[in-house]
C-alpha cells in the first residue's frame, strides 16, 4: 500500500487526503517519522481536517513527543468544534486529558 502511495506523490499528485493515507499507513507500520511528516503536510494543506490532526496527535504521542501531541489535539479539536464534528472533539479531548495527567 505505501510503495503505491508513494508512486502517487512521486507523480506529482499530492493532495491532503494522499498525505493522510501515507500518514496512516506508515503510522501502522510503525514508521514514526514518516507518518509525522506525512500528517504535517496532509494538516499543512488542508488546516481544517481534523482527522488529520487527530492522527497527527497519534503519532506524535506514539514518537514520545507529547507537546506536540498534545498542540495537534488542541488544534485538532478547534478544527473539530468549528464544523461541528462532536465525535471528533470527543476522542481528542479524552487523548489530550490522557497527555495532561
């Protein structure tokens, strides 16, 4: 999945929802680096995805990097509550509460 994902991006096509998928997949893959840089610019192109933030905010976690985890969920959740998205502020204000313990 990845090797063709990236075939995409290497053509030129890159999109949010590209990112997301690269984010995603590097991110099970346990490839830490790659699925923060991929989620950067996945939340870089498209500021108002939560999902993306919410996956960044994953990653980061997982990287051991909690203040970044923690700045993605904050903004990830205003992202959320701006569209309205009451499960997504959910999910990130109970991660978010799990960082701040």
């Amino acid at each position: 999945m990845i090797e063709g994902l990236e075939k995409l991006l290497a053509k030129g096509t890159d999109s949010a929802e590209l990112r997301f998928g690269l984010g995603s997949a590097y991110l099970k893959q346990n490839q830490l680096q790659q699925a923060i840089e991929h989620l950067t610019r996945c939340v870089e192109q498209k500021p108002d995805y939560s999902a993306g933030w919410k996956l960044l905010g994953k990653a980061y976690f997982k990287a051991e990097q909690p203040q970044q985890a923690m700045d993605s969920y904050q903004q990830g959740i205003r992202v959320a509550e701006a569209q309205g998205d009451v499960q997504a502020v959910k999910e990130m204000q109970v991660f978010l509460k799990r960082l701040q313990r």
